[in-house]
C-alpha cells in the first residue's frame, strides 16, 4: 500500500511538473510556426506534444530543419527532457519527381476523394517529401505542398532528373492537343494542354520526337513547340500576354484547376504568367503579396495592361482576398469566373462584373518588380 501511495505521489509530481513547461513549450511551437510556417500551402510544421509521458514525447512531421534544430536546442537551453518523434520531409528515398500526366490533380490528403486543391502540368519537376501508399506528398515549384497519385508522377534518381533537364527542353503553346505514337499521327500517346513539357530528342520542321519522363515517346507538331529557353531570353511581352490570355476564353471554371482543362481565377492567372516566363504563388491570397502596389482607389488611369486586379472582403477586421484578374486595359479585364471571360470596370457596359466590382481591393504589378515570391523560368 505505501507503494501504490508514493506511485501516485510521483506521478502527480511528474504532471505538475509538466505542466509547469507546457505553457513555455506552446508558446515556443507558435513562434516558430509564426517564424517558419505562417502559410501551411507552402511549409509543414505541424509538431504535437505529448505531456502524459516523461520525458515529454514530441510527435509529427515537418518539412523545416532550421525550425526542428531551433526548437530542440530550446528544449535543451531549458532543461526540459524529451524524446523526439518528430519525422523529417523528405523521408522517401527518391526525392525528384516530374509530373507524367498531362495534368496531374493535387489533393489536401492523399485520397481521390479529397478536395482538389491545384493540378500540376506534365513535365513539371516536384519535390517528394513522403509516400503513402499509392500517393506521394509533393513539393511543387511556386512550393504548394499537396499529394498526387502514383499515375500522375514518375519518380527519378538525380542523376536521371539532371540528365532529363540537360537540355532544353519544349512545352506545348496551345490549350489543347495530343501527341503521336508515330509521324502519321494515327494513335494518341496522351493527350497535351498549354504549357505541357518534354525533352526533344529530335527535330524538324514539321513534326518534333519528344520523350516524357517515363521514357515514352511521341511526335508533336513543331509549330505547337516553343523552347523554355526562348521564354527565358525573350523580353516580357505585353503582346504574347494578351495572346495566352484570349486563347482561354471559354474554359470552364474549376476550382484548384490550373490547366487549360479548367481555371479557378488565381490557377488562370498563374498559367497566363507561366507563358511568359514567370512562376507565381498558387493562390490569389498568395499572388497579392508581391509586385507592387499601383491602385487601390479604382484610378484605372493607374494601371497597365498585364497588373493583376484583386478583389476580396473584410471579415473581422481582416482582410481577405479571395479573386483576381488580369487588367487589359480600356476599362476591360479578363478572369476565370464561371468560366475565362471578359468583362469591364464600368457600370454603364453591358458585360459590368459588378459582383466583383463591389469586391475590388487593388491592383499591383508584376512586370519588373519581380518580389520574392515569384520566380522566373
């Protein structure tokens, strides 16, 4: 009987004492995540704490070194006793992946069922973080974070990604098509939409031997072909702006969608940029973050052709942006809302959005302010 009294004894000293950090340990897990993660789309920090065990048990997952290192050493400075159980991304032993689909759906967890979240083009490379079973835990390149299926991505050894990425490679400049498993262009190999990739392994006028990231091989129409590098060096064109964007009209609203199969508004925006040789952040919320303020008053005079117009709402003293658009001038702007089209500013045309009108925050331009969160191809 004393025994079982001291048992109880120790475990109410060892809780006390528990909970006398758990406080401090919370407050540090929020400042990191504040540090680190302020935006779960494009970091993981999600790090739990068991305070039932001694030493405490750290459990989760996080994608962020830096942030583990940091809170570990707290927990040392402090004299707070743990065992860590925190796991590490990338924990899978092949860490590049390219998208081997002509799109690939990108879900919030790894189920078919899942909310669509954003779609990725063949021939994008990704970071795989982890594995699933059938699902992989991706890293795109504007750093969204979501899981793709196994059939929309083939996993590569380094050395084979840095050998496919050897040399320049072609995307797709129309919304929709198909490449051939022969030069009579009799049988499809898959169908292409705007901004599809590959590397080319031989060339002509007409017809243009592509390889895809599993090793398929298929014919494209050359004419249908332009070089990343091309992109690259050519300077950022209003003309080839408003080309990618009037090309879309027409194709339905889908959201998460970034492809010319279907476009939430910001997957549009982000795909008429791509054309020109800019990668943005995936959402709108994202999106407004960078370039430069130009107008929030509703001065059209104040914009150029090619800003991006945002619109949102205030909700609990907060703002929140929820849709944007390309301005193309003349009052006009073009978006991906029920489906890509054209409407305008004022009230007195026709085609007024004024659901959106009455939303409108401010426009910022991209074209040679290029922030931190953009990235050129």
């Amino acid at each position: 009987m004393r025994n079982f009294y001291f048992l109880i004894i120790l475990v109410f000293i060892i809780s006390c004492s528990n909970n006398n950090y758990e406080e401090l340990v919370e407050e540090k897990i929020d400042f990191l995540t504040e540090k680190y993660a302020p935006d779960s789309r494009v970091a993981i920090w999600n790090v739990d704490i068991d305070y039932s065990k001694n030493p405490i048990k750290l459990i989760g997952q996080t994608d962020l070194l830096e942030a583990k290192k940091e809170f570990l050493q707290f927990l040392i400075t402090e004299k707070i006793p743990f065992e860590d159980n925190i796991i590490l991304y990338p924990n899978y032993e092949i860490t590049d992946g390219i998208i081997n689909n002509s799109v690939a759906n990108l879900r919030k967890n790894p189920s078919h069922s899942s909310e669509l979240v954003s779609q990725v083009i063949l021939g994008t490379r990704v970071k795989i973080l982890t594995k699933k079973g059938e699902w992989y835990l991706v890293q795109t390149p504007d750093d969204y974070i979501s899981w793709v299926d196994h059939g929309g991505i083939h996993p590569i050894s380094k050395d084979n990604f840095n050998d496919y990425f050897s040399d320049d490679i072609v995307y797709f400049n129309k919304p929709y098509g198909f490449s051939y498993e022969t030069k009579d262009k009799v049988r499809v190999i898959s169908d292409l939409v705007l901004g599809s990739s590959f590397k080319v392994i031989e060339n002509s006028s007409k017809l243009s031997k592509v390889k895809y990231p599993d090793g398929r091989v298929g014919w494209v129409e050359s004419s249908l072909l332009n070089s990343i590098s091309s992109v690259r060096d050519k300077n950022f064109s209003i003309k080839n702006l408003l080309k990618n964007a009037h090309s879309l009209i027409g194709i339905p609203y889908l959201w998460g969608g970034t492809s010319s199969k279907g476009f939430d508004c910001s997957g549009y925006t982000k795909s008429v940029y791509f054309m020109n040789g800019y990668i943005l952040p995936r959402d709108a919320s994202q999106q407004v973050k960078e370039g430069i303020l130009v107008d929030d008053k509703k001065d059209w005079s104040n914009l150029q052709t090619g800003d991006l117009m945002f619109f949102g709402y205030y909700k609990e003293e907060k703002r929140r942006i929820d849709h944007v658009a390309i301005w193309l001038g003349d009052g006009y702007f073009i978006q991906a809302s029920k489906n890509v089209r054209i409407n305008s500013v004022y009230s007195n045309r026709s085609d007024y959005d004024k659901y959106h009108m009455e939303k409108y925050m401010e426009s910022r331009r991209i074209f040679g302010n290029i922030t931190s969160g953009i990235k050129e191809l």
